[in-house]
C-alpha cells in the first residue's frame, strides 16, 4: 500500500529578505522557520531545505542499511548515520556526504562495506536524489 506524506511551506517576502515556516503535516510533529540566510550562512535556530533533505537521507539510509543486514543473516545491533547536504548559492545542492557507524555481530568489514554501499544505492531517498553526488564513509563498530 502507497503513503503519501505532506509538508506545507507559508514564504512571505522575496528570496534574500523573506522568511516562512514549513509545517510537517503527515507527522504533526512541528512547524519550522526557514529563511535564506538559514539556507546560504548559519542556522540561527531555523531549518533549511537541506537539512530536511539530510533528515530523510539519513533515516532512510539507516533503515536501508538496517533491513539489508536482517536479510542477510546478520541483523544490526545498531545503526548510525549522519548525512551532510552541500549546498552552493548560485548553483544549488552539489553533494552529500553519508556517514555511518554500526555494530553487526558477525560481520566483517568487506561484508559490512558491500552491505553498506548496496543500501546507499538501494534507500529510496538515495534513487530519489540520483543526479547528485552521494559519497559514503562506512565503520564496523
């Protein structure tokens, strides 16, 4: 069965001095400011586009990698993963950056790197977001 999940973005204001709020409907869980200096400089308590990309990117990747594993015979103790979204002005997202640590009992390195690099090609974040650059460090725990 499909699911759909929704986010809502309100914007006021032109791109460089404007700001809004994006809403995660599905979840409920919050509304949260976004501006473009969030996006383009620091933070400063507000979200990005980016970050929201780089919250998917490593959920996914973890359950990904997580599911891989249970199937192979050696299911994961634990799953890390962190994901960094590059993002350039002018030009837009020019890479990410996956990190991953885990503890999978019985599993060597080689296999745990194949598992690993199997997932990033196979979480569907990652098949979503094919046109840009996905590198991967990978740690056995």
């Amino acid at each position: 069965m499909a699911t759909t999940r929704k986010a809502t973005t309100h914007w006021e204001g032109n791109l460089l001095e404007g700001k809004g709020a994006v809403a995660l409907e599905s979840s409920g869980i919050g509304t949260f400011d976004v501006s473009w200096p969030s996006r383009a400089e620091q933070a400063n308590g507000k979200t990005s586009p980016e970050e929201l990309i780089a919250a998917a990117h490593s959920s996914c990747y973890s359950m990904a990698l997580s599911h891989g594993l249970a199937q192979a015979g050696t299911p994961p103790q634990q799953v890390d993963t962190s994901a960094e979204v590059t993002f350039q002005p002018g030009t837009g997202i020019t890479g990410i950056h996956l990190t991953v640590t885990a503890i999978v009992p019985g599993l060597d390195a080689e296999g745990f790197a194949a598992a690993a690099e199997n997932a990033k090609a196979n979480c569907p974040v990652s098949q979503a977001l094919a046109a840009t650059p996905i590198t991967l460090t990978a740690t056995l725990g």
